[in-house]
C-alpha cells in the first residue's frame, strides 16, 4: 500500500477540503501532520487500498498487553458481555453507532463484522480483557479505516475511572504506527464528553476542529483530535 503523499498542489488541496472524494478515492486530511507541525497544507493520501493492517493483525492470535490488559480479537463467546455493558446507556450515549437498545444479536453480528474485518486488514477491532480475570471482554478498541483511520473505544461502566480508557488507547496507538504505513490517527469525541477528551490529550492527541457529528449525534458537532505519526515517534 502506497501511503506516499499524493502530488496534489496546496491549491488543489485545499480546494478538495471533504477529504474523500468518491470517484478517485484520494483522501485529503487537514488535520494530518503538515498542520500539526504548524504548516497549512493537508496531505492528501492515495486511499485506493482498503486492507491496511499487515498478515500480523489479520489472525486472531493478535493480541496487545498493557501493564492490566489483554487486548484480543472478539470472540463469539463474548457477546453476552458485550450485550450486557454496552447495552447501558451511559456507554451508549456518547457513541456514535452502538444501538440502543442493544441487543444478544446486535453483539453476535458486532463480532461477526469485526472478525471479518480484522482478518481482511480493513479495520483493527479489539476486546479489552483484564489480565486479573477471567479474561471476559470489559470494553471494545478499535481503528476504523474507512473514511480515514479513526480511533474509537468505550468501556463497560464498572470499569471506568481506573485509567483502563488511557492503557488501552496507548498500546493502540503504538500498534497502529507500527504496523501500518499510516501518517495520523484521528478520533471525534462530543463536547460534554470529557472522559474522552481527557484521554486523547493525556495520550499526545491535539485538537483538530469540529466536524458534523455522525450516527446518534446527527445534526451537532464532534471535536476532532488527531495526533500524527511524527509526534507519537518523538513522544515514545
Ligand atoms: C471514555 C471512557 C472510555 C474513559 O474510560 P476510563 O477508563 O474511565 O478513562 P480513564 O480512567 O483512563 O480516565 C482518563 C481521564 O479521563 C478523566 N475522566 C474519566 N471519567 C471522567 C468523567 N466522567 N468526567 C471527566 N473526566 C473524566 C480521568 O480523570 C482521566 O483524566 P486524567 O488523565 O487527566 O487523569 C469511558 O468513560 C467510556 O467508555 N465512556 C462511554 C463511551 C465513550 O464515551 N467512548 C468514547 C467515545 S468518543
């Protein structure tokens, strides 16, 4: 996968500011490096293809440590507990596309999706475990490559406040550099959510605009944060 970036003028760039356009599938960020290193050009990245994470994270022996957590692939056996914490409203809530409520199928077709996509490259999805326990999933992690790479979690409310959000993001976070090519990380979080805010700025993200919010949120804004591939390399 080629993640050079494309010959676009700044002009041309700028002029292309939706990122994604639908027939060249060029991808223009202006959130990405060149405007965190305080320049104003937005890179623009040939997004023609879909599988970007490597053989390595495609098998379900993938897994991530963190000092208190196992991070794994989905697993049918997990759908209960899936069901069960995400199915809470507070979790829900600040979520762009979990439903609710949320149903035993809603989380058996989740980790059917997420499996598929894991092993086809195109997304990174990852059940948090605590490595104290029985190893049953607390909370979701992933990397959505569709529109961009974004980063997306949530934790099942027994769990929250222990700094788990912020272990699980880090160790993402260095997965994603390097086992991709990719030049930035973005996430959206909604402005009363400040949990979330107060993870991605503990972990080295910046923030980044506003952007339409999607899903539940349709209709009011998200705040973009996006940490680029040379500030997380001076930061480890
Ligand atoms: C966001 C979420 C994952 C945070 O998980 P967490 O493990 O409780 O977060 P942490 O314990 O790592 O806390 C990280 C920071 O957030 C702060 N924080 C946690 N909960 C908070 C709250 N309700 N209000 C304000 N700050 C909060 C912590 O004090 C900590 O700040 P610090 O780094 O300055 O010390 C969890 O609240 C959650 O799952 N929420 C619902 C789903 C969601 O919002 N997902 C993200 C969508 S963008």
């Amino acid at each position: 996968m080629d993640w050079s970036p494309e010959a676009l003028s700044p002009r041309e760039a700028f002029q292309r500011p939706s990122f994604r356009t639908k027939t060249d599938k060029i991808f223009c960020q202006e959130t990405s490096s060149a405007k965190l290193s305080g320049g104003r050009v937005p890179l623009c990245f040939d997004w023609r293809a879909p599988d970007m994470f490597p053989d390595l994270a495609r098998d379900d022996v993938f897994r991530l440590e963190t000092r208190r957590l196992w991070l794994r692939w989905p697993q049918a056996s997990d759908a209960r507990n899936l069901a069960a914490l995400a199915g809470d409203w507070e979790v829900a809530r600040f979520t762009a596309h979990i439903p609710h409520p949320y149903t035993l199928e809603d989380a058996e077709r989740f980790i059917r999706d997420s499996r598929i996509g894991n092993s086809l490259g195109r997304h990174l999805r990852l059940v948090m475990t605590l490595k104290s326990g029985d190893r049953s999933a607390i909370g979701m992690i992933g990397v959505q490559t569709d529109d961009g790479s974004n980063l997306g979690y949530w934790l099942g409310k027994p769990y929250w406040r222990q700094g788990l959000a912020g272990e699980a993001v880090g160790a993402m976070i260095d997965a994603f550099f390097l086992v991709t090519k990719a030049p930035a990380l973005t996430a959206a979080a909604m402005p009363e959510n400040a949990a979330s805010q107060a993870v991605l700025r503990r972990i080295g993200f910046r923030p980044a605009g506003e952007a339409p919010a999607p899903g539940r949120h349709h209709g009011g804004k998200a705040l973009l944060f996006a940490l680029d591939r040379e500030s997380w390399a001076r930061a480890a």
